[in-house]
C-alpha cells in the first residue's frame, strides 16, 4: 500500500500517537494519579497538535527541502495550528472552568435558598470541558517532541 510508504503522513500519525500516551507517565510524574483519559483528550503535556504538525514539516523539509512550496504550506499550517492550541482553545478552557464554578455556585444558592433536597436519579449536570487547549511550555514540548520523532526517522529509517 502506497499510504504507508508515505513517511510525513506516519511520521505525523506517530507524532500524535507517542504525545497522547506519553501524557500519561507524565502526569502520573506530577500529579501521583494515573489517568488514561489523557489517552484520548485533548490539552496536556505536551501537545499532541504540536508534535504532529512539526513531524509533518520535519518530515516534509527532509523530503521536498525547506525551499518547496510543501514545506511553506506545512510550516504556515504548523504556525496556525500551534497558535491555535494556545489561544483560542485555550481561553475556551479557561471561560469553562469559569462557568463550572459559576453552575456550582448558583446550584448551591438554590439549594439554600429554597431548601431543595437532592432526589434520588436526579440527572448529573455534565460540565463543560476545561482542558481544551495549550499552555505556551505545552505546545513547544509537543514542537520538539515532533521535530526529534521526525529527525530519528529520517536519520535512522528511512
């Protein structure tokens, strides 16, 4: 199959792949809790959007030089997307643990207010996801860790 001779497509899937599941130990390292969600979340150290788009441009550089137009396509995507993680998805993480903590506290002032008792199969309010994006330290580790996958394969691989 010609999809898998195609080594910036692997080297990218394997980008991701290798920054999900080392999120894992690392966290494990920092927080004592083994969490495998962190398998399959998005945010987190280090960036799985960063690894992948830098192995994708490493990948790409090595094949077609840092003067094609597919390295240029690659490297302004790679910019975009890394920005990305850390703005906008980011400052969405950020507004959710805010609204979390503004859904408990008025679930509180209910329940003081009016004396509610919890009945029993009350239905669990599902809260938004908070860890959506990248601190700065997240995206570039996830840069690195893409870069040096893609390096390693083209130095010993291919």
């Amino acid at each position: 199959m010609a999809i898998l001779q195609n080594t910036p497509l692997l080297a990218a899937l394997f980008g991701i792949t290798f920054a999900q599941l080392v999120k894992i130990p690392i966290h494990y390292f920092l927080n004592g809790k083994l969490d495998w969600k962190l398998s399959t979340s998005t945010g987190g150290m280090p960036s799985s959007h960063s690894a992948a788009v830098t192995a994708l441009t490493t990948a790409i550089a090595y094949e077609s030089g840092l003067n094609s137009p597919l390295f240029a396509i690659s490297a302004i995507f790679a910019v975009i997307v890394m920005f990305d993680a850390t703005g906008i998805r980011y400052q969405a993480g950020q507004q959710a643990l805010i609204i979390n903590q503004m859904r408990l506290d008025f679930q509180t002032f209910i329940q003081e207010a009016k004396g509610w008792q919890q009945k029993d199969g009350q239905q669990k309010i599902q809260e938004l996801k908070t860890l959506l994006g990248h601190k700065p330290s997240e995206v570039f580790a996830g840069a690195v860790t893409g870069i040096i996958i893609s390096v390693i394969i083209y130095s010993f691989i291919v």
